[in-house]
C-alpha cells in the first residue's frame, strides 16, 4: 500500500467529528485518537470510513500511521 492510504485494517489517527451512520448525522468529535479502520463504504457517503469503536468518519479527518 502507498504510505498515507487508507485501508480496511490500518491504523489511523483520527481529527473530526462522527457519526452513526454514512448520511452524516454527527454524534461526536475525536481529536488525535488512534483507531483502526474496519470499513469502508462501497458508494458514495458523506462519512464513508467506518473506525471501530467510534463510527462513520470523513476520510479527509483521517489519517493512516505505520504501527
């Protein structure tokens, strides 16, 4: 994988909010937590990657890290 992309199963630091669903009903912000990335959206969606333990998040709040 190219340094910087985002994966099922990569580690991401994450920085905005997220929400319960890929439509963009927000419920929370992160700010510089660690997650891993367990799904991504197959159609187009306001928030398409989905970080386990937290919610759907905007791929550009996102961003992978080398563990």
């Amino acid at each position: 994988m190219p340094a910087g992309q985002i994966y099922v199963g990569c580690t991401v630091i994450a920085n905005g909010e997220y929400a319960i669903d890929t439509s963009g009903q927000a419920i929370g912000t992160l700010s510089g937590q660690q997650a891993i990335v367990a799904r991504i959206a197959p159609y187009p969606a306001v928030y398409s990657v989905y970080i386990s333990g937290y919610g759907w998040m905007k791929p550009e709040s996102l961003q992978a890290v080398r563990v």
